[in-house]
C-alpha cells in the first residue's frame, strides 16, 4: 500500500522480467529474492536485460525467492521503488525503433522490495494475467496504428495527381487500398470480439465477489475465460503483423514522399 501514492502521482512503472540467459524462457529466471531477517524486507539481486521503461520509479519484479529451485514454482513476484537507489541502469539499448521508450538492462544490488500476492504464483498466476493484458494493449495500439496509416494512404491517393487524375484512380494502388482496407477490418473485428469476451469474464468475475454464482453463471463464465484466453493471443499476433503491413504499404503509396522524414 505504501507504493500507491506514488504511483497515483503519474509516476513511470516498469515490469522486469526477462534476463541475459533465460530470455523469454522465463521459469529460468534466476534473479535471487532472498529474506532479510535484520532489515525486515526482501532483498533482490542480479540482472534484467530488455526491460521496457527499465528506468521507472515503480518495477514489478519476477525473481526466484524459493532456495535450490529451478522451475517456475519457485518465482514470486515483487514491486520495487526506484527511491531506495539500489538498482542501477548498466545499459540503454540503441533499438530499431521506438525510440522513445527506453529499454534497459538493470543490475539489483541488495535492493528492497515487497511480495506482491502470495510466494510461488509470480510466473505460474501475476504474469501470466499481466501478459494477457498487455497482449490486448497491443491488439488495440496496433489497429490504432493500422487505421492511421490506412487514413494517412486514402486522403494522400485521392489528393496526389499523377498522369492528370489522381492516383487512387489506378488499379495497383487502388487494390493496395483495398487490402489495407480489408486487413484493418479484420484487426478491428478481432480486437472487439476479444474484448467482449474479456469484459463478460472479468464481468462474471466480479460478481463473483459480490454473491455466489449460479452454476450456469459459472459455467459460461469459464465458457469466456477459455475464448479470452485464446483469442487475446491470437489478436496481438494479427494486429501486429497486419499494422507492419498496413505501415509498409502506405509508404508505397506515398512513393518517395512516404521515405522522407518530413
């Protein structure tokens, strides 16, 4: 509780997970989080590599708290504030893209933190459920950044002339249009049918603190907790790809001009 404030000032969150060695591999995770009996907290150390707005004041933090383990059972998750000044920044990587995110490597040095949730669910029950989340953000940035390419490309056709017409009037960049059009649709039909599955679970979920469900109830709220869990991947993996695409083909069409930074 001691960490809302801060975070509720608009404060920068971060959650470190992956590692030099385990990658995406993450029950290898081998961040230590061990007790300390004197200062009364957990104390994390080791590296984290990769890590997205690595330098937040806020962190969650999956790291191996059980002793002599190997396997996801023994990761537990923790929140970490920057303030204590015991994680250090070795590294910005000088990424692609994105620029304007920083993505980090950390080194932990008997840095203090707090377990969040109960010890062993940090892999196997919080990331899997922050994963999933992040997954349909993605899903949503994704269609958003589809549909503005898609505007950009159509206002840009029906202005440019070429040969005396405009160049939408061409049958290649006509069709190009089209297909953009198409896979946009698509995202946007993805993204609101996994929605809609998340929001009735979640819904059924709630309720579920207020009252006992009844057995139908129950039922078709594992009916929706199943789809949600199998489309929200799926859409993250569409949405991506196809706003890749949709960015690509509307530098097609705007020919040089879509090369150039201004």
């Amino acid at each position: 509780a001691k960490y809302l404030p801060r975070v509720s000032r608009g404060e920068t969150c971060a959650m470190d997970l992956t590692e030099p060695d385990a990658g995406s591999d993450l029950q290898a995770v081998m961040l230590k989080a061990h007790w300390d009996e004197t200062k009364g907290t957990w104390l994390l150390n080791g590296v984290k590599r990769f890590i997205t707005n690595g330098d937040g004041h806020i962190s969650l933090v999956l790291a191996r708290s059980e002793e002599g383990t190997t396997d996801a059972r023994g990761l537990s998750m923790f929140v970490y504030d920057r303030s204590h000044m015991a994680v250090k920044v070795r590294r910005i990587e000088n990424k692609l893209g994105i620029k304007g995110s920083p993505t980090c490597e950390l080194v932990f040095t008997n840095a203090p933190a707090e377990l969040v949730g109960d010890r062993k669910m940090g892999l196997i029950k919080y990331v899997m459920s922050l994963m999933n989340a992040a997954r349909l953000g993605i899903g949503a940035q994704s269609t958003g950044l589809s549909e503005a390419a898609y505007r950009e490309a159509l206002k840009y056709a029906q202005e440019r002339m070429q040969f005396g017409k405009p160049i939408i009037e061409f049958p290649a960049v006509a069709e190009m249009l089209s297909n953009m059009k198409a896979k946009l649709y698509g995202s946007r039909a993805m993204l609101y049918e996994t929605t809609r599955f998340v929001e009735i679970y979640k819904d059924y979920t709630h309720l579920s603190h207020d009252r006992k469900l009844t057995p139908e109830e129950r039922a078709e709220m594992k009916t929706y907790t199943r789809l949600a869990d199998a489309f929200t991947p799926m859409l993250k993996l569409m949405s991506s790809e196809y706003c890749n695409q949709l960015a690509y083909d509307a530098i097609q069409v705007f020919g040089g001009s879509g090369y150039m930074k201004d």
